[in-house]
C-alpha cells in the first residue's frame, strides 16, 4: 500500500511532528511519497534525502490500486491536494493539523489509530461531488474542477451584475458582490459564510448564493445537481475575477461559464466514530449552553 503525501509549507509543522508522521507512516510499511513543496522540510526534519520517485510535483500521476492521499493540515491544504489527482479515484484522508475543519477531521494526536485503519483497510469513504466549469477565463486553469465552489467576484468598489440561468431558464441577474455556486461539500465553506445553507454531503444538488446582493430579497436557491447553471458576467464598472475553490482566475466584461457536475468523484476518508454531524455540531458548538 502506498501513502501520497501531501501538505504545505506554510503551515507551522514543528520538526517533531514532521518526525512523528513520517516515522508512523514508516512504522506501518508503506511506500509512500512527498508533494516537492512540502519535501525539504521532511528531509530537515528527518536529517535524510528523498530519493527522486519519492518526491512528486503539480500531478502525481499513475498510482498503484492501494493507494490512500493524505492530507495534513485544514481544509485548504485538502482542497489543493485533491486538485494534485486530477480526479484519480484514490481515498482521501484529511489529517487536521490547526483547527476542527469539515474536511480534515482526522485529528493528529492520533496517527497510530488513523494508519492501523489505513493499513487494515478499514477506512470508510464517501463519495464527494465536484463541480467542472468551462468558459472564457482571462488564463486557463489547470483543472477545471472543484470540490467546494466556483465564484464570481468583484475586484474594486464597483458593483458587478451577473446574470443566471440553470438549463437556460432565467434565475436572476445578481447585482452586488457576485455569486457563489457550491457542492454540498462546499455548503459550509464560503457559501455558509454568504448566507447559504448547510446541506448534508449525500445531497444530490447544488447552491446558488448571492454575495452581498444590492436587491435585500435575493436569496440562495437549491437546484438539482443535474442542471446546468449558466453565469454571464457584467463587470463595465468593476473588474472581476473567478474561483475554483482556492485558485484565483481574473475575467474580462462579457465573460460567460458553465457550472456543471462533474463525471469525477472524490472518495473522502472519513475516521470511525466521526460524523458529518458530529463535525458539524462541534464546529458550530451547538451543543453548548449559553443560557446562564
């Protein structure tokens, strides 16, 4: 079995941690390998050289059929690890290094228990839909899918107008801030912050949030996750740019995409014992009682 590695350098990993991590991985047997922004620190850490294979960059490439993704630090750094596999069908665990996350709820004081059920084949996934997005960007992404949301934003004080449809039936024309389209996945991410609602990952739909809308009625609309959503965007008295989850595109006035799902799935891993309602509770503290 082979673990992929991946997490950011950013992040404030102490070298014992790093240590801790890779020695359980290497207790446990696997093969495993290292994204090449997150390798010098391991080899600092650890005081020995990554040989090449060892070490992968934008795209991991072929993998062998047990194969898990692991992902230590906060959603983010699981977002921009799930983009590295392109859309491979390889499991996904997230391995919270910070702060409870939705997506990484694995915690890292326990590694021995998270590697024994990876070893053992005991992890449970579930099956996470994506959104593909195709249309005029400014510069092409790399990938055209995302996990959590796509949007379109203003960049300036100017108000910008961007007109929907889902399967070329009218929605609205959102002027304000711009308009956030989400996964379920992605319902408490930025779109629980825009007013949307939390939706269970198992949902079969999609959200469409208005961000700060200049018309107070506008409000965020469920739809299937079959329809296909059409954005036009109207940006003569601001600029504008997109987003695929953490990565940023700029677009011109007249911009036109299509949101859709994607044929794609992501597998999350997800500990035992650790719900989406439980993460959702304690991250929400809905169990604490303020009334005294």
């Amino acid at each position: 079995m082979k673990i992929i590695l991946f997490s950011r350098a950013q992040i404030a990993h102490t070298p014992e941690e790093i240590r801790q991590l890779i020695g359980t991985i290497g207790a446990f047997g696997f093969d495993y390998a290292v994204n090449e922004e997150f390798a010098p620190l391991v080899e600092q850490a650890t005081g020995t050289a990554l040989p090449p294979e060892r070490i992968y960059g934008r795209y991991i490439g072929k993998q062998p059929a047990e194969t898990v993704m692991v992902c230590y630090g906060g959603d983010g750094t699981l977002l921009e690890g799930v983009h590295r596999l392109c859309g491979a069908p390889i499991p996904v665990m997230g391995i919270n290094a910070g702060h409870l996350g939705f997506l990484t709820s694995a915690p890292s004081n326990g590694l021995n228990l998270i590697f024994r059920e990876i070893a053992e084949g005991n992890i449970a996934t579930e099956p996470r839909s994506m959104l593909r997005v195709t249309g005029e960007f400014a510069r092409q992404p790399e990938s055209q899918l995302a996990l959590n949301e796509f949007t379109v934003q203003r960049h300036g004080a100017g108000m910008i107008s961007v007109e929907t449809y889902v399967d070329r039936q009218m929605v609205a024309t959102y002027h304000g801030d711009g308009v956030i389209v989400s996964t379920p996945t992605g319902s408490t991410a930025y779109s629980l912050s825009a007013g949307g609602p939390v939706v269970a990952p198992t949902c079969q739909c999609l959200v469409i949030s208005p961000l700060a809308p200049h018309n107070l009625t506008m409000r965020p609309v469920v739809i299937p996750d079959t329809g296909v959503i059409t954005l036009n965007v109207d940006a003569r008295r601001a600029d504008a740019f997109v987003t695929l989850d953490n990565r940023t595109y700029p677009v011109s006035h007249g911009a036109s995409f299509t949101v859709e799902r994607a044929e794609q799935t992501i597998f999350l891993a997800v500990p035992h014992n650790i719900s989406f309602y439980d993460t959702l509770r304690n991250k929400m503290m809905w169990g604490i009682d303020i009334r005294s």
